[in-house]
C-alpha cells in the first residue's frame, strides 16, 4: 500500500489549531466510569476552544502498571488468569458501545478526538488508539505493533493495515503509541503520509521521554503532542496486585507536553499532578520547518535507502473457498451461499 504524501493545502484550513493535551487517570478495570471521566475531561478541554485533545495510551480502560499477572517462565496462576479476564471485561470492542460513546463525546463537545484503548478482539487484547472526529464518526484506529517487555503477556501485535494518517480539517492526523516512537521505521512510514499532527499517547514517564518528543518534533518537521496518564495507587482497585506506600504512591507521573515542529516546547513537560496542557499550533511552522529538512522529500536519499511498508491486514486463517468441502460437497457456509444467490 502507497499512502502519497500529500502537498499540504491551507486555503481552506485554519492557520492556528487549538490542541490540547489531557494528564490524567482512568478507572482502572472499569470502562463505564473511565467513559464517564473521558466525556469529563474532553468537556474541560473544550470550554477551553480546544479543537483537537489528546488522551494518554490505555485510558480506557487502564494500564496495568506493576501487575505481573501471575506469569513467571513456564507457569501461570489462577490468579493472574482472573484478573485477564477482569482486564478482557473492562477493554473495548471496536466498534461497539464504547466507541459510540466517544464519538459522541466528540460530537457534543466539537472536537477531533484522540485516545488510547484496550481493545478487544475475539480472544486478544491490543493497545489501540482511536480517531474520531467532531461529527461522531470513528475516523480510524492504530493497534500498537510492538509491545514492550512483559506487555507482549498481555497484548497482541499490530499490522500494518492500522498505521494510518488521517486528513481533516484541522491537518493531517496520526498516532505512534509509547516505545514504538523508538522504532524509526515507523516513523518514517508516518513523515511519508504527510503527518502534521502526531499524536503520542505514553505511559513512559522518565525524564529522557522529552527528549525524544522533541527529537521527532525536529525529525519529522511536525507538531507532536504526548499524553500520558498521572496515577495513584487509589486509581486502581482496592484489591490490585501491586504493593505500594499507600493510597496516594504515585504509579503513573505524567510528562506531558506539546513540541512545535523546530523542537520548541510550547508545554510542559507536565510533572505536578492531573492536568490539561493547552497550546495553539501556528501550522505555518510546519512549511518554515521543511525548509531545511524534509526526511522523505529533499533530506532523502531513495537511491540508497528505501522503506517498504506491508499494509495488508495479516489474517491467521484465510479460506480459499466457502463454496465446497474436501469431497466437493456445499459446506455450511457454501449451503448459506447457495441459498442466498
């Protein structure tokens, strides 16, 4: 699949775009009030003119931090067991209710919404973000491709039928989840689609996170906004697998911040607790920037090097035909066609 980087186009768009940030923590394990925290927070943001809002990884419905769900090499316990399927029960089908709520979280308040999910298909969980935008409708969704460490237990892997840069009003949209920011293929597969907006919900809140939201700010000539949750110990059920200090040990400490596309901080890095980051984004920055620098345009040498992206969805079963068993008999699902045409 070829995704052409489009010349960007700003007679009918709007030169600034108002964006905000959201540092804050779900309910962990229970979707229904973190949906109820979402539509709180996007409606903060919004009574602030934001347009565009950014929610951390794994907001809905929380990110297991700490938890080792009872695996060790070779053995798991029934306990770790119960609490997949808790963590399985309070995750997302896409679509279904959930999604439906934030898209009207995002129609009643306006806004192009960006979220971390927990997404649930058939047996596997993924570590999704979804795109909607200020209409309702579910623009697009990304399942993170890599995993880290003891995440991989948990979560299964993308492809690349889910990496994509959607274009709107506001700009072109995409998002790259935590430590896949590291992976600079992807990146590259982003800055190819013509990336402006680049979305990067996290839960890694180290201090040398900055520095590489900044250095994809430069890289990519782009605008890059990063979300990451603050959490507590009380954030979590009162019976979550995780020793700590106490009630208010902090397990999640934010880091939020918004990076202009010469690597300017424009926000944060946000340290102190549950807030908002809000900045306007002058899109001009962005053709001010690719003067010098544009990684798949004049800065790039396809002579040398060449990224090839498979952007097929990568099925586990594939039927060759429904149409007949091995003796040439109509199946069941052969029997239904039959019937139907």
């Amino acid at each position: 699949m070829t995704v052409p980087n489009r010349p960007v186009d700003r007679s009918s768009g709007p030169d600034v775009v108002r964006a905000a940030v959201v540092q804050a923590a779900p309910i962990a394990f229970d979707r229904e009030r973190t949906l109820e925290r979402v539509a709180q927070l996007t409606a903060g943001a919004a009574a602030d003119r934001a347009q565009l809002v950014v929610f951390p990884e794994a907001f809905v419905s929380g990110y297991p931090k700490g938890a080792d769900f009872g695996a060790v090499v070779g053995s798991r316990s029934s306990e770790g067991r119960e609490w997949f399927r808790r963590y399985h029960d309070s995750s997302v089908d896409i679509p279904g209710p959930a999604v439906e709520r934030l898209c009207e979280i995002a129609r009643v308040n306006a806004v192009h919404l960006v979220v971390g999910v927990i997404e649930r298909a058939r047996g596997t969980l993924y570590c999704t973000v979804v795109l909607v935008g200020p209409d309702g409708r579910l623009l697009g969704k990304h399942r993170k491709l890599m995993p880290t460490a003891s995440e991989r237990l948990i979560w299964g892997f993308g492809d690349g039928s889910t990496i994509p840069v959607v274009a709107t009003p506001l700009g072109r949209i995409g998002a790259v989840i935590c430590w896949e920011n590291y992976m600079p293929q992807l990146r590259l597969a982003m800055y190819e689609q013509g990336i402006e907006l680049y979305c990067a919900p996290t839960v890694d809140d180290r201090e040398t996170w900055l520095s590489t939201m900044r250095h994809i700010a430069l890289e990519g000539r782009c605008f890059v906004l990063s979300a990451n949750q603050f959490s507590r110990r009380s954030d979590y059920p009162p019976d979550y697998p995780v020793e700590t200090t106490g009630p208010d040990a902090v397990l999640i400490s934010g880091g939020s911040c918004i990076v202009d596309p010469l690597g300017q901080v424009m926000a944060g890095p946000a340290r102190n607790g549950e807030t908002i980051l809000v900045a306007d984004l002058d899109l001009g920055q962005i053709a001010r920037g690719k003067f010098d620098l544009d990684v798949v345009g004049h800065y790039a040498r396809p002579d040398i090097f060449r990224l090839v992206v498979n952007g097929a969805r990568q099925e586990p079963v594939s039927w060759e035909s429904a149409s007949a068993d091995r003796f040439g008999h109509p199946g069941v699902l052969g029997k239904e066609v039959a019937e139907r045409d």
